[in-house]
C-alpha cells in the first residue's frame, strides 16, 4: 500500500529499511522524503513504524481529537 502518495513510498519499503536498521522517523524522513511535500503521510509512516516495533510510543505522534466542531466566522468587509 502506498502511504506517501508525494513520493510514492510504499510500506514495503519503510519496513525494508525498518528491517535494514532505520531506527527512527528522521531517517526514514531523510531517505524517502516522506512527511516534506504535504505532511499526510506522517501519522502512517509513524503507524507502520510502530507495527514494526521500532517506536512503541508511536514516535510523538498525539491523536487529534476534537470534542466540537470549530465554529466558521464570517466577516463583513466594509468599503473605504
């Protein structure tokens, strides 16, 4: 499955260099490029390392949850 679509970089290829010895998101980051374009594909390369068993912690990754919807303002602009 490809987890950054920016790069193309596929799971197969982040546990083969999970299993080659990348031992955290910095080196991935630096030898696939992922998380640089548009930063979607961070939380899944952090998933896949943590099935991985590289970071049990989920490497810093905090889940976003929201409890309420952000309101949406809207503002009048007035003419000089």
């Amino acid at each position: 499955m490809i987890i950054c679509v920016c790069k193309s970089v596929s799971d197969r290829k982040i546990r083969a260099a999970i299993a080659d010895g990348a031992a955290s998101f910095d080196e991935l980051q630096f030898e696939f490029g992922v998380a640089l374009c548009c930063g979607k594909c961070e939380e899944s390369v952090r998933d896949v390392m943590a099935q991985s068993g590289v970071c049990a912690s989920r490497c810093g990754v905090q889940q976003r949850e929201l409890a309420q919807p952000v309101p949406l303002m809207f503002y009048e602009r007035k003419a000089a």
